[in-house]
C-alpha cells in the first residue's frame, strides 16, 4: 500500500522505515513539529514537589519526552510517583526515560485513564497533568471531584504546517496515495483543513489509520467511511492496522 504519514520527526522517518521493511511504499509528509511550551520552565520545580503517594500522567510521548529533557538539563531525576501514560508509545517513551512501572490503561482515551483502579480513590493526593497547548480538559475536573490536588503542566506546543495546501494534495495525488496514517485528532483535524477543499472527496475515499476510538469518532463526523483503529500509535500497532487492511484486500 502507499500510506501517507503525516505525524512529525524522527518518529515520520522511524514509522516509514518500518513500513518499508514491511513492503509498503509510505509517502513522508509531515504537518506538525514540536516547540516547547509556555509552562516547560515549571515542570523541574512541579515534578520536584511530588512524592511517592503523587501520580505523574502524560498525554503523549512528546510531553514525556520534553520533560525527561528539561530534568536532564537541570542535572534532576523523574520522582519516585506514580506514572501514568494515556497509551503504548507514552508508556515507551517514559520506558525510554528509566521508568518502566508505568499504568496504561487499555483505552486510550482521557475515559480510559480516570477509569484505572489506581485513579478512582486519589483524595488527598496530587497529580501533575503534563501536556501539550490545549490538552485534554477531562481529566482534571474528574480527579478534583475524587478529591485530588490536580496541576496542568504545558511542556510543549505544537506548530502546524500551513504552507501550499492544494500543493502537497497534488502531491499525495500524484504519488498515488491510497491510505493516510494519523496519530492524533489534532493532526486529523488540520489533515483535513489543508486537503479538504481542494481535494475533499479523494481525501475522504482513502483509508484511514487512526490510534484510537476518540479519533475514530472525529473522522467519522468529518465524512471518512474506511476507518481502521489501530489500537496505538506505535510503530508496531500501525503497521498490523495497515497490513489487516492489506491482507482482507
């Protein structure tokens, strides 16, 4: 198949070289890069007040991997809480951090978190919330209500790519594009601004690979029909909802 992917670097470059050795022919394309967020300054001194009964959640890999990056500079080490990552390529990125005990839920979804054993009873405790500019909102008024003393942290920003839309589409087109990988609905989202009114009934007749039932859920309100949920967005998870896809044709 040749797959459009979309998510940034290096993990655009590590997914197509999987799906090459997997006999596909990716298209690399990013739209979006990382920068670091307006609250990346604080995370050193607000993981630095946490304690061993406290939980760390992180929404995505690049949350843990800015973080893991600011505590290094500092010369400061990940405290001995309880962490939690929203699914399986944030679990290995706080695996690649020397954290290995980490809780991940088998939805990944915000739904998916509060509902773990661990987070159903965590009054009294504090738990630091890190993300990205306009992370996920859920979480925290739920945990409050359980009783927990609940901080966001913005580690990150993301910065999106504008530039010739109708362009890159002509592009994807010529290249003979037949399925898009997606890795979050934000990248969804900005996906189809860029494509969709040039190209809008092409786009939405590809199959789409998408992480998780949440993003299955916006595709589908944005008109796309070939939906596979690939359960992840690692690099393992997207390839066997490719190949699931390959082995039906």
């Amino acid at each position: 198949m040749i797959p459009l992917v979309v998510r940034p670097e290096p993990q655009n470059r590590s997914l197509c070289e999987v799906l090459h050795r997997a006999g596909h022919q990716p298209v690399a394309s990013p739209l979006l890069h990382f920068a670091p967020g307006a609250e990346l300054d604080r995370v050193t001194a607000l993981l630095g007040e946490l304690g061993s009964r406290d939980y760390v959640i992180a929404v995505s890999a690049q949350a843990v991997n800015f973080a893991d990056n600011a505590l290094k500079t500092q010369g400061q080490s990940w405290p001995a809480a309880t962490y939690v990552a929203v699914g399986e390529a944030t679990g290995q990125a706080f695996a690649a951090a020397g954290l290995t005990d980490v809780l991940v839920p088998d939805d990944p979804r915000s739904e998916g978190m509060i509902a773990l054993p661990q987070l159903r009873s965590p009054a009294g405790r504090r738990v630091l919330i890190l993300r990205g500019d306009g992370g996920r909102d859920m979480m925290a008024p739920t945990l409050a209500a359980r009783g927990a003393q609940v901080a966001y942290c913005e580690v990150y920003r993301r910065c999106y790519r504008d530039d010739a839309g109708s362009e890159l589409v002509k592009e994807w087109q010529h290249r003979g594009v037949d399925s898009i990988i997606i890795t979050s609905g934000g990248l969804l989202q900005h996906l189809f601004r860029l494509a969709a009114h040039s190209a809008r009934d092409w786009l939405l007749s590809r199959l789409l690979i998408v992480p998780s039932i949440r993003v299955v859920e916006q595709a589908k309100a944005l008109g796309f029909t070939h939906i596979i949920n690939a359960k992840g967005a690692s690099n393992p998870a997207l390839l066997n909802a490719l190949d699931e896809r390959k082995r039906n044709d």
